[in-house]
C-alpha cells in the first residue's frame, strides 16, 4: 500500500479552514490532514490521536513492504500457488475489490500490481515488451479462488496489491471513527482524497479545487462539499515520457502497458472507496470512460489527454456518509 510522496494532491482546500483543529501528519506516502470544526482542544486532540493511530494501523497490516503484514502472508501463498485463511477486514476489502473486478468487467485488477517487476517510472525508461508479457499470465482475479474466509491462488508467482483501494478506504475509517467520537463537522484529506463529515464551523460548505493533470499550477475546476467524499485518479502522478509521450502509470492488467484517453477523473460519492473505485474504472476504459460515467451516474469530472473536460459536478455536494 505504500506509495512514493507526492509534490501536490490532485484537490486541495481552496479557503483556509475556519476556526478549529488542524491536525497535519504524513502516512500511505503523501500529506495529510484533519480539520475538526467541534468539541475542546482536549477532545479534538484525543480524537485525531486515536485517528492517526488507525491509519498506521492499516498501513502496517496491509503494507507489501512489512513481512508481519497480512498482505505479505497472501502473497507469500500467490508465490507457491497456495492458499491462505484471512481476517474479517482483510474479507472485507476482497469483496470490494471483487465487485469492482466485475463492474470493471476485468479492469479493476488488484492481482496486477506484479507488472511493478517490468515498469520502473522513477527510471524514465520503458521496459521490454518481452518483460511486460511474461508478466500476464500472473494477472487476473479470475485465477484466484475467493471463497470467504479462505483464498486460494491457481497460478503460482501471483501476488496482490490493495495500492488502489488502500487510501480511499483509510478515509472512510477515519471519518468513521472520528463520527463514532461526536465530530459532525470536519474534514479528512488524504493527500487529495477526502471526506467531509459535515460543513465547515461557519455553516459553509468545503471548497474543493481540482488540480489541472497537464498544467499543475493552474485549476481544472472546484466543487463545493458540504457532506460526502472526493476521491480523484490521474496519470500525471507518475509517468514516464519517451519520444514526446507521456506513459501513464494506470496499467491496464489484459496488455500490461499504460491506459490511454484520460488524464484525471474526479468522482463524489458518500464513500471514498466508492468514488476512488469509480475513478480508477473510468481511467482504465480510457477513451470511453467518460461515457461509463455518464452511464453510472455518479458526480464527477474528467479532463482528457488534450485537456478537453467535462462532467456533471453539482454546485453543492452533501450526501449521506
């Protein structure tokens, strides 16, 4: 789940937040922050504490990095085409990845983060198409056996990656609990993708700008959250350019190179692993994503590879979370 730091998230808060409690750490590789808009000084701290302490927590148990891991114990099973018994929130998590396997109509792929043994964007080299092919065969969810508590790999040499779901769901469990403690007005921005527990303490709503993915010093547009999530998938993050290209760093699991079409879609929904889920989709359809989220209607905004953007953002956004 660990990922490189980021020098900008993809949405950031326009207006300085009102009177509160700011709370600034790093975790999951990228900045970020809590705004508590209620409750004492004592109150806010306790709770971002217990707060930043849960999201260490999935961070440690779901980290690739981490041999104590739970992610590690699966993919030490995918090595040798084993099977492995796993907890309730690990289940959890497989569900979601397996629903969205199957909405995404295979593209939603958490068994091809193995493609990561042929491309290395911080080499600004392409790899070997020969390296990129030998890798398919151990990609795809269909080769996994998911029968809950237990999961079974068919093909030895498979492994998993909660990468694209891990953040988005460490910010619905802050807003969980963070509610669970008596906060209704807040925000929680994981390095872009966030959720508002409620309007600001002077009853405005969160004002949200978008970052341009081919012009990182300008604005593609803003949208204002009063109540709900904002989760946003783009290709800019990491890339690699080769002959006047950009080689996005979204890989689509049945070729093994970079989608093409899109370069950012921002989605709300009332959770983040909703709208995270949906925006990584509409990337991986590529051209016709932006279709698919029409279809689906969902709030959302896309900017194109030319910087043609569309979308049906709303003014105000509150929704149930």
């Amino acid at each position: 789940m660990n990922r490189p730091l980021r020098s900008m998230p993809e949405s950031f808060i326009l207006k300085s937040p009102p009177e509160g409690h700011d709370y600034s750490f790093r975790a999951l590789g990228t900045a970020c922050t809590l705004h508590l808009c209620s409750g004492s000084q004592v109150q806010a701290d306790m709770a971002a504490a217990l707060a930043i302490a849960e999201i260490e927590r999935i961070e440690k148990k779901f980290s690739r990095y981490d041999e104590s891991s739970i992610l590690s114990a699966i993919n030490r099973a995918g090595a040798i085409g084993g099977k492995v018994t796993v907890d309730e929130e690990t289940a959890a998590l497989l569900d979601f990845a397996f629903a969205c396997y199957e909405k995404s109509g295979g593209l939603f792929d958490i068994t091809a983060g193995v493609l990561r043994q042929a491309w290395n964007f911080a080499s600004g080299s392409l790899p070997e198409p020969d390296a990129v092919n030998a890798l398919l065969p151990l990609i795809g969810m269909d080769k996994i056996v998911w029968r809950s508590p237990s999961l079974s790999f068919v093909v030895a040499g498979m492994e998993l990656d909660f990468g694209g779901i891990g953040k988005e769901y460490a910010v619905d469990r802050l807003a969980s609990l963070l509610a669970a403690e008596g906060f209704n007005r807040g925000l929680v921005n994981l390095g872009g993708d966030l959720l508002a527990l409620g309007p600001r303490a002077d009853g405005e709503p969160w004002k949200i700008g978008l970052r341009d993915p081919l012009n990182s010093a300008e604005m593609a547009g803003e949208v204002a959250i009063e109540r709900g999530a904002l989760a946003t998938s783009g290709d800019y993050e990491r890339c690699i350019r080769s002959n006047g290209r950009r080689y996005s760093h979204i890989l689509n699991p049945t070729t093994g190179w970079p989608v093409e079409g899109l370069a950012s879609v921002t989605v709300l929904a009332g959770r983040c692993m909703v709208a995270g889920s949906a925006a990584t989709i509409a990337m991986l359809k590529g051209e016709s994503g932006a279709q698919w989220l029409a279809e689906m209607g969902v709030p959302h905004h896309w900017v194109d590879n030319t910087g043609w953007q569309g979308g049906n953002l709303p003014t105000v956004w509150t929704c149930e979370v």
